[in-house]
C-alpha cells in the first residue's frame, strides 16, 4: 500500500521549500555562530580607582589622547559613569574610555 503524493501547485511547493531551507539555514547558522561580528571599533575601557586629591581633569588629561580636547574627554567619562564633576570622591571606580 504505496500512497502516491501529488503536487498540485508548483509555486507553493516552491515557496515552502525555499522558506524551510532558509529556517534550517538560519537555525544552523545561529546555533554554530557563523554570523557572529568582531569589531576593531568596540569599545573599550580602562577601570580606574580615583584617589585621593584626584580630580576628574586630572584622569581626564591621563587618559585621554594629546590631540582631543580635555574638556569632551571630561564629558565622556562624566556620562559613562552617570556622574558630574563634582560628585567624584576618593575611593571610588570609575570607567574611562580607550583612545586608540
């Protein structure tokens, strides 16, 4: 008792075959990683302990690169940690950027 199937329309054959390939392909390829991205630009930070006498100009000119003004460095760092200037207090760790 063989049943014969019959294809009655050959676009939507067509079209379910082409959606399943691209789902197996999809799944395989999520699951192995394969479309995973690596980026030179990520960003990248330093951890520093401010200690105490530390102001936040001083870090700011430490860290940051000789041809960037170190007033948008300051305002960098104040934003990545969520603070201002005048909340820094010895002790406390904060995040400063990498300038490559």
């Amino acid at each position: 008792m063989n049943k014969k199937y019959r294809i009655t329309s050959k676009f939507r054959f067509t079209a379910f075959l082409v959606v399943a390939i691209l789902c197996i392909f999809t799944i395989i390829g999520t699951l192995t990683g394969i479309n995973t991205v690596s980026s030179s630009s990520m960003n990248q930070y330093n951890q520093v302990k401010v200690e105490l006498g530390d102001t936040l100009w001083e870090i700011a000119s430490e860290y940051g690169p000789a041809d960037m003004d170190v007033r948008q460095v300051v305002h960098e760092i104040c934003q990545l940690n969520d603070i201002t200037a005048g909340q820094l207090e010895a002790g406390q760790k904060i995040i400063v950027p990498v300038y490559l």
